[in-house]
C-alpha cells in the first residue's frame, strides 16, 4: 500500500518555456515546493529572471511529481532519461494535449499521469486562473494532487478518458487554431472589400469577442447570429458569389455546421434554400 502524500508533495517542473514557467509560477505563488528544471544556459537564466529556483539533481530525485513541458516529440525521450534519476513511486506527467499515458514508456515503479491546460500561453506570467485542464492518470493519489494542482493554479478540471483523447484534443485545436484559420478566411474577405490586414483585424477582432461573449451567456444556438441564423438564403447566395474559392471552402462548412445549430427554429423553406447553397 502507497505512503499517503502531502496535499502538496515536491514538484519538478521540466522545462523553462512559457507553460513550464507558467505553472510553476502558480505553483509557487501557492507555496507549492517547485523547481525547475532547465538543461539550457539561456533556459537557467529564464528561471532565474522568473525569480524561480533552479532544480538540482538532488531536487528530481527527492520530488514526487516531475511535469514535462516538453515539446510532444521530445516526452518520451524525457521521460526514460529522468526516470532513472527519480524515486520510486514518484510520479511522471507530461503536459501534452495530443499524446496518451503510453508516451512515457514503461513505468519502472513511476506512477504516469498528464496535466494539459488549456490555455494558449504567450508569457510564462501569463495567469492560467479561469481556463481548463485536462487531467488523467489511473492513481487515485496523483489524481487528487493534480486536482489539488489545478484548483491552486485556478483551473477547471476535465477528466479526459484516454481513449477519447484524440477527440478531446481536436475539439481543443478546433476552439484556438481553427478559430485563427476562421479569421485568416475573415481576412481575405475584407482584403477583395479593399480593407488592409490591419483594419480588418481591428474590426474583425472585437467582433469576435462579441461573439464568444454571446455563446458564454447564452450557449451555442442562442449566441449563433448572422443570416443562416435568420434563414436569409438570399445574403448567403451573395456571399458565396463574392467570396474568393479560398474564403468559400472556409465558408461553406462552418456554415453548414451553423445551420445545424438554428434549424430547429427556421421554417421548413428556409432550411430547404439554405441546405441547398451550401451543398
């Protein structure tokens, strides 16, 4: 039987980027025992200019939990090397969104886990307070650190089952990256409107934000506006005639997948004219 664990047990963070920093500046500002550990000379300097402390060999051997933020390709590569260097019964957890426990290898009496917050970090004194993370582990006793972790940090815990992991994370792709393609095909449409990349950004952002602010208030359907949300076939028909073919192939799909939001409440005509534009 497993020794019971602290509430908040030694952490390693691996790796001085700007999720690294992020977490374990959060950690820290919660009186978390964090380290970080940086291979890097410019890597060292980082933690240190973060007013956090370096790890030494002496700290990864005594922690028990180490989180990889790693590149993805570089977790298993990571993993087997601090392996060895850890304790038995400590606790391994990479931080990757698109990769399963099994990309830390084998355990060798190391207890695997993940942590994927989902939050696009630009600075590690980036605030992660107010976002998600996706959590999984089969240990009950990491699983409850990790919570601990994540309601410090101020996140929102997801239980992700591991073979719905691929699903998870494009769902996470789809809500940040494709949200950016969406605006790249804004863009373009502005740009044949004779408006540069930088108006139609400032206009175009704030929208945006107007939009999700929608959706947070009042869900998916209810926050959905524009003319497929009013069944105006007739705007649809002009957009899709002055859309560049670039801009329509964005176009088109996002919004047959609005038409499926709103179709409950469109008369059977204007569902009929719309599906069939956007065939």
């Amino acid at each position: 039987m497993s020794p019971a664990r602290p509430n908040r047990p030694r952490v390693v963070v691996v790796g001085a980027g700007r999720l690294g920093g992020a977490l374990a500046l959060a950690l820290a500002a919660k009186r978390w025992s964090v380290r970080v550990l940086a291979r890097s000379e410019e890597g060292q300097r980082r933690v240190l200019e973060l007013g956090l402390k370096r790890a030494s060999e002496s700290d990864v051997a005594q922690a028990r939990v180490c989180l990889l933020c790693v590149p993805d390709k570089a977790v298993p590569t990571v993993a087997e090397e601090l392996k060895p260097r850890m304790a038995r019964g400590a606790a391994l957890v990479h931080c990757a969104g698109a990769l399963s426990l099994e990309a830390l290898g084998a355990p060798r009496g190391r207890v695997p886990g993940s942590f994927h917050p989902l939050v696009a970090v630009s600075d590690p004194r980036d605030s992660l307070a107010g976002n998600s993370v996706a959590v999984s582990t089969r240990s009950r006793w990491l699983r409850e650190v990790l919570e601990r972790m994540a309601k410090d940090a101020g996140l929102r815990v997801l239980r992700v089952p591991e073979k719905h992991r691929a699903a998870y994370h494009a769902g996470a792709v789809l809500s940040a990256g494709g949200v950016v393609a969406a605006l790249s095909a804004a863009v373009e449409a502005f740009r044949v409107a004779g408006i540069s990349e930088e108006d139609a950004l400032a206009a175009l952002l704030p929208l945006t934000r107007s939009a999700l602010r929608s959706v947070e208030a009042r869900g998916l359907a209810a926050g959905y506006t524009g003319p497929i949300a009013r069944g105006d076939s007739g705007v649809v028909a002009a957009h899709l005639a002055a859309l560049p073919a670039e801009a329509a192939d964005v176009y088109q799909p996002l919004s047959r997948r609005g038409l499926q939001l709103v179709e409950h409440r469109l008369s059977p005509e204007a569902r009929s004219a719309l599906g069939k534009l956007l065939k």
